[in-house]
C-alpha cells in the first residue's frame, strides 16, 4: 500500500508545494503508476488522468479506498476458505469417528452372539473410570507444579504465580502475585510481605526477565521463611537453654540473645550477635560471640567453635546437638 | 510513691472490664502472685483499684511501671481509640539490619533533643510489633500522663500506626523522630484511619483474603453439601442470577473475612450534571458534597449488599477498592468520568 501511494505522488503544476518522492520523473501531465497495475485500475487510471490535476490528494485517497476494498474482500475469500478447511477436517474426523464405533458395536455384537457368558475384554476401560483416571493425573501433575515452588495460573488479564515455600522438607508458607501483562507487565496485587523488596526485584527484573524476576523473589521468600522457622523453632524447643528473650526483627536477618555454657562447674553467659546479610540465604553471614570479662581463657576456643558451628549449620540444629552433647 | 503515679495506676486500672484485671495484671508482671492472691477480685472495681494502688506502694512503683500498665491495656483493647497509617519512604537500596536498641536509642534522643518533658516507653510483641508510648509535656510542664500518643511498629516494615491524642502539635516531632529512628528519609499520611488496629496491619500487610486464582490444592470452601428440603413444587427462578452475584461477590471480596473499617469517606469535587435547561447552577463551578459511609463494619456490609438484593453486582470500584488500595479516604475530582484523584500503591 505504501508503494501505490508513493508511486504516483509527484509536483503537479497546480500544487507546488506537494513533495515528491525519487524515481519518478517530472514534468509529465498526468500520473504515470511507479509499477504495472492490474488490467482494470489501469483503465480508471486513463479515465482519471483528466481529474488528477485538481487533487493528487483526492486521487490517493480514492486509490486507497480501493485497496483496503480489495484487501477486505481478500480477507474474506480467505476466512472462508480456512472455514471449509476446518469443516472438511471435522467431517473427515466423525467419519473416522463413525467408523470406530461402527467396528466396536460389530465386534460386541459378534462377541455376544459367539461366546455368551464369556468375560468382557478387561483392557476396555469404561468412559467413567478413563475420566477418573485423567482427573487424577492432572491433580497429580497440578501438585508437581505446586511442590517446585513456583506455579502459575493464566487469569483473565494476565498471570498468577503462587510461590511456595519450604524449609528442609517442611512446607511453609504460599505467596501469591497477580501480575497484569497488557500494556506491560506489572504486579496488579499481592500477598508478599512488605519487608521483602519486592518493589526493588520488581524494578530491576520484571520487565526483562521474568523468570529470573521470580527465581529471585523466590529465594528471598525463601530464605526469609527459613530463618524464620529456625527462630521459631529456636524459642519453640529450646527456650530453657536461652537466658531471657530472642531478640529478632521482621526479616529475622538479625538475631540477638543469650545462653549458657558451662565450664569448669561454672556457668557463663555468651551473648551472640547473628547477622544475615545474604537476604537470599537463611544461615548467617556474620556471627560475633561476646562474654563476660570474668570469663576463663579457655572459654575463647569455645566460642569460636560455636562461632563456626553457628555459621554452618542451622540454628535450631546447633542447639540440638548442644542438648545432646551436654546430657 | 508520688501521688500522681498512684492516681494514674488507680485509673488504668478502673478503665479494665472486670474479668480481665487480674490476667492483666499478671501479664504486667509488677505485681507477684503471692500479692495478686490478696486482691478480692469480686469486689467492685473501685476497691479492686484502691488495693492494686496499695500494692504499688509496697513495690514503690514509679511512671516507668505505671505507663507499662498503659501500654498493656491499649495493646489488649486498641480499638478504643483511632489509628491513623503513616507510610515512610527511602531511596537506599541496602539491605534492613533493624537493630532493636539502635532503634529506641535513635528514637528517644530525637525526641527529648527537641522536647524534654516527655515518658518514653517501648514495648515489644511475638508478631515483631514494637508499641511507643509518648506522654507529652510542654518546656515548661511535665509530661501529661494522661495526654499519650502511641505508636505501633513492625521492623523493616514502612508503615506506622499512630494514635495521636488531642496534641496534634506533636504529631511533626513524633514523625520526625520515627523517621530518623528507622533509617527512612521521610514519611507522609495515608487515607486510612480505624477503629481496629488489626484490620489496617491486614490491610497494609496484605494479610487480608484476597481472591487469588491458583491451582493450590486447598480444599474448596464448603458449600451447602447437605441440600435444602428439596420440594419439587418450589421452583428457584432466580438461580442463575443468584449464582452470579455469588461469583462476582467472591471474585471481588475472597472467601474470608473483611478487614474492620468503620466508615469511607468520598470528597466529590464535580460539576453538577444537569439538564441544561433547568439551569440549577448558573455558576460553573463544582458542586462540593461529601459522602460518608459508616457501619460497625463497612466491608462486610458491602459484601451482602448484592445478596440481599440492596444493589447491583458488581458494586462500585470506589467502594470495592477500599482494601486494595489501603485508604478510605477519596477525594474525586472532575475528570474524564468518575476517577478518583491522586492514588497511592501501598
């Protein structure tokens, strides 16, 4: 279409002003077509070479007109000639379909007349338990999606994706994210706390890569629900070994308290620092024990051994194997 | 004991209902139980207070003690007073390290650098709720024990719950001292005020049940398994149109309860839309009206309002938007349509 136009645009000596474009040749009356032109166009081109003069523009618009005709009636030879396609297709298909059940009923028939009070053929399941069993392979691959920990579900303007959490083999937490995709994608509405960045993570991945955008959201959920349930399991199971309270805060990547240990028949307290500073990981990065000045020597080792034990392995852990160590 | 601590004591102590004074005053802990045993807890409240306050005096309780008190009735019955969201805004991208004694040492030097005369207490909860209470004075006079304001707030979160009190004066110094405490740059007002404190967290927690469309394996809510008399001469005509209302009403609303707010508020700034031949106003200029809505709980309200055939589903965005958008404050300005003016995104 963008070729007819510029094709006959040229100077017309009654409208200077009109641009031409290259490859046309002025100086010529009347409107010369840039390529050969179908057998009838060629001849209203004739006809209205007398008129084009007065309006170049009126011409083109007359010549457009034409095209989206041709090009609407071309549309519509097509939609039909796809439907008849489609229908043929479906005939053929009932007719396949016609020809199964005519087979099977022969065969029941044949089976009934020849073998009365034989066993009907046992790998012939009935319509209803085929259904079942499809049903249930769709449960079970919906709940596969939901156990990867990222599952998703195409909504009317755009996606929901359900985070799932989990921690060492407890499952904790879902989150959900309702994500618009037209004009762009952007988070409609949520579940995340607002203590995870989500608007940070947003920013920097949602509109590039969208997987990479979940997978990091996904670890920060993560790794907040981990160190939660360490915490939580900390107060939980082992509040007698702890002196006084467990100071934490919302992302739990701060923790402060006090315990015991025992040295020489003799109890002092350790008060331990644990930062994380990996918001994407649920062991800390950053572990300070500090005690009392009247504190024995020896008791250094120790708190670096415990310093070490508290960065590698989960905190609830730690305390297990203190109990059990100890008794 | 100072007199005016024992009268302040004497008083919290008549605001509890009854029942609840003696598991109050165990969880304030000041009291021992052998003391708590002394205390006829079946007399009327008057002498209840007068023996508590004696008990005080044995232990010599002093305002410290006395507003922990405070703090411990307005945590259990917050929705007598009302709280108002604040939400505090940074730029920094660095990750939140939110040390707890940091934040009340920041906090309390802010506050008495500018304002001396004010009782500065903290109280920290299991959900991660830190509870301020602020007992204003002037320069010139002590503080007002019984002129607080308290703040409600959740680590690393932006969002703050503040109950002023009749000092709004203060509210500038107080805002300034939570921003300079927490390590955000500044803060601003939000359209959202309750009764129930709960509801605004699960507001602005997003803690609230939101219809999200999952294939989570939860179990389907419970519908009606056992079905009604089933008798063949009553004929529901209205079925499918009653099964739509109940769609749209779950698909807007969730299946859980509502958060509890007690009223909306719609600030119309329009023109009057009238035939122009009655000409009603000759002034172009926009009618000023405010609308108001208030029920003990305005969102369940709105969610059977379409079952009970009192409107139409889907109900107004304006009022449906109300938890998504966390404000029950609108102002709607004339635009192409009915929009409402400046939103925010919690």
């Amino acid at each position: 279409l963008q070729e007819e136009e510029e094709g006959p645009l040229r100077k017309s000596s009654l409208c200077p002003n009109v641009a031409t474009s290259e490859g046309t040749e002025p100086g010529q009356g009347g409107l010369a077509p840039a390529f050969p032109l179908p057998g009838e166009w060629r001849g209203k081109m004739e006809e209205e070479k007398v008129y084009s003069q007065n309006g170049v523009f009126a011409h083109l618009e007359l010549l457009e007109a034409r095209a989206y005709e041709a090009a609407v009636k071309q549309e519509e030879t097509e939609r039909q000639e796809e439907k008849l396609a489609r229908l043929k297709a479906r005939v053929q298909e009932l007719r396949l379909q016609r020809d199964e059940l005519r087979a099977k009923v022969d065969l029941q028939q044949k089976g009934q007349l020849g073998k009365e009070g034989a066993v009907s053929n046992p790998a012939q399941p009935s319509a209803r338990a085929v259904l079942e069993w499809k049903i249930k392979s769709l449960k079970a691959m919906l709940q596969i999606f939901y156990l990867t920990g990222i599952s998703g579900k195409l909504s009317k303007r755009g996606v929901c994706f359900c985070i799932s959490t989990a921690y060492e083999g407890t499952y904790l937490d879902s989150f959900h994210l309702d994500l618009l995709t037209k004009p762009e994608v952007r988070i409609y509405r949520h579940s995340i706390p607002t203590f995870i960045p989500l608007q940070q993570i947003a920013k920097k991945y949602l509109q590039t890569d969208i997987r990479r955008f979940l997978s990091v959201l996904s670890d920060h959920l993560n790794a907040y629900v981990g160190r939660r349930y360490q915490a939580d399991q900390l107060q939980e199971h082992f509040s007698g070994q702890i002196e006084g309270t467990l100071q934490r805060n919302s992302l739990c990547n701060l923790l402060v308290f006090n315990y015991n240990v025992s040295s020489e028949s003799k109890t002092f307290p350790f008060n331990v620092r644990l930062l994380y500073g990996d918001p994407c990981c649920s062991l800390p990065t950053e572990v300070v024990i500090s005690c009392t000045p009247d504190a024995p020597a020896s008791l250094a080792e120790t708190a670096a051994a415990h310093s070490d034990l508290f960065r590698r392995v989960a905190l609830h852990k730690v305390f297990r194997s203190f109990s059990s160590a100890g008794e | 004991m100072d007199e005016t601590v024992a009268e302040y004591i004497r008083r919290t102590v008549l605001k509890i209902p009854r029942d609840d004074i003696k598991t109050m005053l165990q969880k304030w802990g000041f009291l021992s139980e052998a003391q708590l045993e002394t205390v006829n807890f079946h007399q009327i409240k008057d002498n209840i207070s007068q023996d508590v306050v004696q008990l005080c005096e044995e232990n010599s309780a002093d305002i410290k003690q006395a507003a922990v008190l405070d703090i411990i009735y307005n945590n259990i019955y917050p929705n007598k007073r009302i709280w108002s969201v604040y939400q505090m805004n940074k730029t920094g991208e660095e990750t939140e390290f939110f040390d707890l004694t940091d934040f009340k040492k920041k906090f309390k030097r802010r506050l008495r650098s500018a304002l001396k005369n004010v009782t500065i207490n903290f109280r920290e909860y299991e959900d991660n709720a830190i509870w301020i209470r602020i007992a204003w004075g002037t320069p010139y006079t002590k503080p007002n024990q019984y002129k607080t304001s308290y703040v409600v707030y959740h680590s690393q979160t932006p969002y703050v719950f503040i109950s002023a009190s009749v000092l709004r004066s203060n509210l500038p110094l107080l805002c300034q001292a939570l921003v300079v405490a927490s390590n955000y740059h500044d803060i601003r007002e939000m359209e959202l005020r309750s009764h129930s404190l709960n509801s605004l967290k699960d507001i602005v927690f997003k803690r609230y049940s939101q219809n999200f469309q999952t294939y989570c394996p939860r179990p389907l809510p419970e519908r009606n398994v056992a079905p009604e008399t089933v008798d063949l001469r009553i004929i529901q005509e209205n079925r499918n149109e009653k099964e739509r209302i109940q769609r749209l009403n779950r698909e807007v609303f969730g299946d859980g309860p509502q958060p509890k707010i007690e009223f909306a508020q719609y600030k119309l700034e329009t023109m009057f839309k009238s035939d122009p031949k009655m000409d009603v106003l000759d002034k172009k200029e926009p009618f000023r009206c405010l609308i108001k809505f208030s029920s003990p709980h305005l969102l369940e309200s709105l969610k059977s309002l379409a079952p009970a055939g009192m409107a139409d589903a889907p109900l107004s965005p304006l009022l449906t938007c109300i938890p998504h958008k966390a404000r029950n404050y609108f102002k709607i300005r004339e635009k192409k349509g009915l929009l409402p003016g400046s939103f925010v995104s919690p």
